[in-house]
C-alpha cells in the first residue's frame, strides 16, 4: 500500500498506474490505479520478492526497491511516492510533446494509429487501410488481408452496417478523420466471431480520453487540375469529462469529385475454331459526399459500475456517369458493330449505429461483467439511367431507334447484437477466465425494378433488365469459454467457440426459400513464451468460417452493363479455414520487430468466378471451387535510429495454391507486398516531412492474376502556438499509378481489365485543439488486459 503525490505541490495523483512484479524474473503480476486521495493497495499477495512500478502521462516513471512479503509481514507500506514531472515536456497544463508510432506490432495484433499518419488526411477509411501492412483491396473495394480470403470488418467491435452490405462496402463513405485507430487481429480467440479467413479488422472510432472541456477542428482541402477532381472535407469535436460523465460529439463531412475509367479487352474461341473480340473503352465521373457525426456520453457509477451509450449516423451520396463504346471484332481486329450506352447512376445511403453498455468491475481488480447492445441501421437508394445508342462501322448513328432504359433500386439492412462477456482473474496464480454469449440477428431486402421507355405509346413499361424482390435473413447464436495461465515466462490459453446458424435467402419473386441451418464449433489455442522482458515469441491456432454474404447469395442478375453481368449463387455452403500462425515480437530502444510465419487450408472455398457466353457477355458470379492452401511470412520493422526520424517497412508473402475439380482453376503462385512509412521531425520537432510507399505485386486468383496497383505520397505538417494549431500539405499518388488491372486466362478465353481512377491531389489541412489536455483515461487495469491471452 501507499500514497502517490505530485513533487511540486504534494497534491494527490489519482490514476496513476500502479504495476507489480515477480522480482526473479521480472514477470508482471497485476496492476492497479491509484484512488482519488493517491492511495494504493495490493492485497492477499504470497510470500514472495517483488518490487512496484509506478508510470502517468507528462511524468518521469518511478520504481521501489525490492520488497519481500514474509508469513509474518503480509502488509507492507510504501509510504509516499513522490512522481517528478518529465523536464523533456513542455508543461502548460501537462501538454505531452511527442508522438506515438504509426504503427505498433504485437505477437497477435497490430494497431494503426490513424491521427498520426498525415497521408490519410481528407481520404476515407479505404484510403486508411491501404497503408497497413499485409491489407489489400480488390476491384470491388472488399478488404484482403496476407493475399487471399475474406476478412471481418467491425465497427467498434461490432458489427455496423456502415462497415457494408448485402456484399458491398461503405467504407469509402467513412472519413478517415472520424477513425482514432484500426485492430488487425490475424488468428483470434475464441471471444471473437469466428468469420472471415483471414481474421478481424476493428475500426475504432474517436472518443474523448481527456480531462475537462476539449476540441478539435480541422479543414482538409485538395484538387486534382484545380479543374475537377477537388476535395473538401472538415469536422470537428468537442468533449468534456469529469470524474462522473464523459460526454463528447463530432462531425464529419467529406465532398469528392473525379473520375473513373475502365478499359476491358475480351477474346474468345468457339467450338467451331471461329474467334470474336469484345472491345470496351468506359469514361465516367465519380462524385463522393457524406457527412458523420457521433455523440455519446459515459457515466461512471457507483461501485465499480459504469453506463456508456453512443450513437453514429453518416448520411452519403455517389453519383457516376459513364460513356461506354462496345465494339465487335473478328480475329482480325477488324470490327463487326459499335454501340454506346450513356449511364447516370445516383445512390444515396443512411446508416446509423446504437449503443448501450453497462460494466461491473469486480473487487480487488478480480475481473469484470460487461453487457453489450447495438442496433445497426442502414438503407440505401440507387438509381440507373441508360440510354443505347447503335452506331454504322464508321462511327455515325444508324437509323435504329435507341434503348432507353431506368432502374429503381432500395436495399435496407437491419443488423442486432447482443453479447455478454464474464472475466474471472486468480492474480496470485496468474489465471484468467472469460465466458460469453452473442446473438446476431441480420435481416435485409432488396426491392429492384426496372423500366424500359417505349417510343410508340411514349411511356415507359416493365421489362426483365431487374425487377424482384430478395430477402435475406440470418441468426448467429454462440457461446465460448476460454481459459488461461502464466507459469514464469511461458503463458497459455485454450479455448471453444460453439454457434448455431441460420442462413435464408428468400427470392420472393420466384417464391423460393432456402434454409442453410447448421451447427459448429470452433476451438483456439495460444501459447506465448517470453524470451527476454521485451521480446516473445508464440504459436496459435483457430479454426474459422466465411459465410457467403447476402448480394454473394442474390441470384438475380444486375443488369446495369449488359455485357459485363453480376448474379449470386443462393446455393453457397461456408467454407472453414484452419488457421496457424508462428509469430516473435521484439520491442527495443530503437527497433521493434515482428515476424510470422502462418499457414491456412481452406475447405470448400468460395470463389468469385466469371463466365463468358457466345453473345460476348460475360457474369460475375460465385461458387464452392474445391479448397486451397495458403503459406507465408509477413514481416515489420519499426526503426527510430535518431530522436528525429522514424520508419516502418513491411512485407508480406504468401504462396497460394488452389485444387478444385476443374482443371482450369488449379493454380499457384506468390502473391507479395511490400510497404513503407518514413518521417523525419525538424524545425525544433513542430514540423514533420512523411513518405509513404506501397508497392503491391500481382496476386494469382482462380481465373487469372490481379493487382491493385499502389502510391507514393508526400506529406509536411507544421505545428504553432505550442500545437494548437497545425497546417499542412501532401500530394497524394505522385506519380498517378494507383489503380487496378485484371487478367483472366483459361481455355478458349483471355480478358485484360483495367480500371483507373483520379488518385493524384495536392491537399492543404489546417486544424485547430483547445483545451486542458489533461490525461483522465481510466481504462483496463494494466495487466489485465486479455483479449488474446
């Protein structure tokens, strides 16, 4: 026990983290915070040698001697503690001068931190997650993660509509300024839910950490040509907390324009040895608009009990226009028929998040009850309208009267979740228990229809290009355990995830229903060995599940491009991935290393596929392939050689070998990336210069190759008035090779796509803070943290 005070007014600290370990081997058993009077107190400890840590922001850490609790001296007192402010800071109100990393690597997660890496600023979520290692995006803007699979994307731990859809992704509707930090956890436990091959990705949202009233406005302004492609995108928050309730708000809002482009090249051969090649050349605009905001408000209760409600909505618009030419040629090139169909495509989106959560910490820091719940709202409205137009083989419209054609499209998505968590702590054996229950219901629907004008009667009539209406429902109900143990350096953990499924796709239209009803259970297993008190080194396994999403599962065809088809399969079946991961981890005075080696086998993978027609069409669509193996290294190094200049370098590489039972679609090869973030401090550490470079090579699919092609970006911020204020610039993609490219080679066919979108701005940022800036975090109580083990 003892009492912790301030050195320059002897004013009791309250918060400060209070940290005790095994003398002989320097394992941590417990922590604690200090009280608001500064007093501590670690009870029922054995007999045994330890000595006390003790750490709070703007302050110089303190440690005690050894102490030594006997049979006959089971209280011992510490007296005073007296905690020095750390000269190196420039103290106003306790204002830390200094910066976290970008990116931080544990030896089972890693964590972003977006508020320091400048290149994001005015860009969306999508814009974030490029730069984390080992994360890619496809053509459609779904996440990848070590080269292949699906990954489950969580908003706050949770799963949100605004994470997307009915197979589609919102998130570059999502402001990377409303985005505090991103969690990628690769192999989880089972407290986590089992979906996706690859792992979890959390985008955590801001919220207020900090003592009294504070807030933050910012501006982020960039152009493409100062012709079009600008950006304008701001926001701001304000918050103020005290020792009863935490009450903070924010706003968002983003504008974008560009363009999108998209050439696609087709080649087939036909039974009878004749050849036809379709031609496409597409140019369009691309307009992006959304506004976020959140508010909530957290209450600390009487013992040990807490209440937080939270609440976020973002409203969205996308609009694209599009001028296609579809020309027919022979195998000589020489062409057959040339049409162009104009596009208009608006979509408007709302999604909305509700959160309650109550907390029971238990006495003596022995563990804690949290009931969670979150309703996710979200609806979307799409419109489509196409007017064809066929021309002679010289380029002048015929006679033939032109297709003129509208779409009507709203989707709903209505996602519930319930969970319950219980953690046990034995600190004076070093054991943890969790327990817990989820259920998550999704329901969703999908009402299309369709209409093509009539030059005749002058009206327009229903037609076949898109009209049904598709519902789907789904229920997750699980429940896990998980235990687990230090013994000195070496720490392990076990546990069991069980779930019942409900998955029904429900074509109304066509008065067809079908219930995928299954049960599975999924185990985990970590093991961590501590080699040196900042190194470690661990084995992990889980075995997880890809449920095909809701538009993966709509077997209705879109239409919107005749030639170029979409339509799921309603008869999809999960597929499950056994996942194992080798990982070490080391943390040093100026390099931190992490390195894996894992290995995933999936059984009944699914499978985007693309099949061609003789009228030289071609459909997107999904299917079971058979099962693939995936093995590779993933390796990031975080290099600070001076006080003035940091680095992160990435790279990841993976073999991926698919066997199904067509033999076009047995493929192997290496997928492999390689990323990097430098920044050099200067002007008396108030400007930063940062560079950022992606590089992402060509990826082996079942058809073909892939490759999202990367960036370079600069960016330079500069800080005044003793960093209330920040102004800054960066240009984005400077050297305008971002963008996609797609090959598929099989019997009889060769397709080249590539799209191109507006990727090179110069921004200018500008923000403002205001405040006490008074650390006030009480958050877990270090050392007890255990999401993972």
């Amino acid at each position: 026990m003892g009492r912790i005070v301030n050195s320059i007014n002897d004013k009791s600290m309250e918060y400060v983290t209070v940290r005790l370990f095994l003398e002989k081997d320097s394992s941590l058993l417990t922590g604690i915070y200090s009280d608001s009077e500064g007093k501590f107190l670690f009870d029922k400890l054995v007999p045994g040698a330890y000595y006390v840590k003790f750490s709070f922001a703007g302050f110089l850490a303190n440690s005690s001697e050894k102490l030594t609790i006997t049979s006959n001296l089971k209280v011992l007192n510490l007296g005073t503690i007296s905690m020095e402010l750390d000269k190196t800071l420039q103290i106003g109100q306790v204002d830390v001068v200094g910066q976290a990393s970008i990116l931080s690597a544990g030896i089972d997660k890693k964590v972003y931190n977006v508020a320091e890496d400048m290149s994001v600023k005015g860009g969306t979520a999508n814009d974030v997650l490029k730069n984390i290692p080992s994360v890619d995006l496809d053509q459609d803007g779904r996440i990848m993660l070590r080269g292949d699979g699906t990954v489950t994307v969580l908003i706050d731990g949770r799963p949100s509509s605004l994470s997307g859809g009915n197979g589609k992704t919102l998130l570059d509707a999502l402001p990377a300024g409303s985005i505090e930090r991103i969690e990628i956890v690769t192999n989880p436990s089972a407290k986590y839910d089992p979906d996706g091959t690859s792992g979890i990705i959390n985008i955590v949202l801001k919220k207020n950490k900090l003592k009294g009233f504070n807030g933050l406005l910012n501006a982020n302004l960039g152009s493409g040509n100062l012709k079009g492609g600008n950006v304008a995108d701001g926001g701001f928050s304000l918050s103020y907390r005290n020792s009863f309730y935490n009450i903070y708000g924010s706003y968002n809002g983003r504008y974008l324009d560009g363009y999108r482009n998209n050439t696609s090249y087709i080649r087939q051969t036909f039974i009878n040895d004749s050849i036809s090649i379709l031609d496409q050349n597409r140019t369009g605009t691309d307009l992006n608009a959304g506004n976020t905001a959140r508010f909530g408000v957290d209450f600390t209760l009487k013992n040990r009990k807490s209440i937080s409600f939270s609440s976020t909505g973002s409203a969205g618009r996308r609009d694209r226009t599009g001028d296609l030419w579809n020309g027919v040629k022979d195998s000589k090139e020489a062409l057959l028929s040339l049409g162009r169909r104009e596009s208009y495509d608006p979509s408007q989106q709302h999604n909305y998040d509700f959160n309650a959560n109550f907390k029971q910490d238990f006495k003596d820091s022995r563990g804690s009850f949290v009931l969670d719940a979150n309703q996710s709202i979200g609806m979307e409205s799409i419109q489509g309208y196409y007017l064809q137009r066929y021309y002679s083989l010289d380029s002048v419209l015929d006679g033939s009267l032109p297709l003129i054609q509208r779409l009507f499209n709203k989707e709903k998505n209505n996602i519930t979740s319930i969970q319950a968590d219980f953690t046990y702590l034995w600190p004076a054996k070093l054991m943890r228990s969790e327990f817990g229950a989820k259920t998550i219901i999704r329901k969703q629907e999908v009402n299309t229809y369709s209409e093509t004008y009539d030059p005749i009667a002058l009206s327009y009539f229903p037609d076949t290009l898109a009209n049904f209406l598709y519902r789907y429902n789904e229920k997750i109900f699980s429940a896990y355990a998980i235990f687990g143990q230090q013994l000195k350096k070496f720490k392990y953990q076990g546990g069991v995830r069980l779930e019942k499924a409900y998955q029904i796709p429900y074509l109304v239209s066509d008065s067809i229903k079908i219930v995928n009803d299954y049960f599975n259970f999924f185990p985990s297993a970590h093991l961590k060995y501590s080699l040196t008190p900042k190194s470690e080194i661990g084995l992990s396994y889980s075995r997880r599940i890809t449920r095909a999403s809701s538009g993966d599962l709509n077997p209705f065809t879109a239409y919107s491009d005749p030639f170029n088809l979409r339509r799921g399969n309603p008869y999809l079946q999960p597929e499950f991935i056994n996942s194992y991961d080798l990982a070490y981890s080391s943390e040093g005075t100026k390099l931190n290393f992490s390195a894996a080696i894992f290995y995933r086998h999936t059984v009944n993978a699914i499978s985007r596929i693309k099949v061609f027609y003789d009228d030289n069409s071609s459909a997107v669509t999904f299917a079971n392939i058979g099962q693939s193996h995936s093995f590779g290294t993933e390796l990031i190094a975080s290099y600070k050689p001076t006080k003035w200049w940091r680095n992160t370098l990435s790279a990841n590489i993976n073999y991926l070998q698919y066997q199904t039972s067509n033999a076009n679609w047995n493929r192997n090869g290496f997928n492999w990336n390689v990323k990097y973030i430098g920044s050099v401090d200067f002007w008396k550490k108030t400007a930063t210069l940062q560079l950022n470079v992606n590089y992402i090579a060509p990826r082996i699919t079942v058809q073909g190759i892939a490759q999202r092609k990367g960036s370079v970006e600069l960016s330079f911020d500069k800080k005044f008035n003793d960093g209330k204020w920040t102004v800054g610039t960066r240009v984005s993609d400077i050297f305008n090779r971002q963008g996609f490219y797609m090959e598929v080679n099989q019997l009889n066919i060769y397709q080249v796509t590539e799209f191109k979108w507006l990727t090179r701005r110069v921004y200018l940022t500008v923000a403002y803070k205001f405040g006490k800036l008074e650390m006030g975090n009480k958050s877990k109580v270090p050392g007890s943290e255990g999401n993972d083990l």
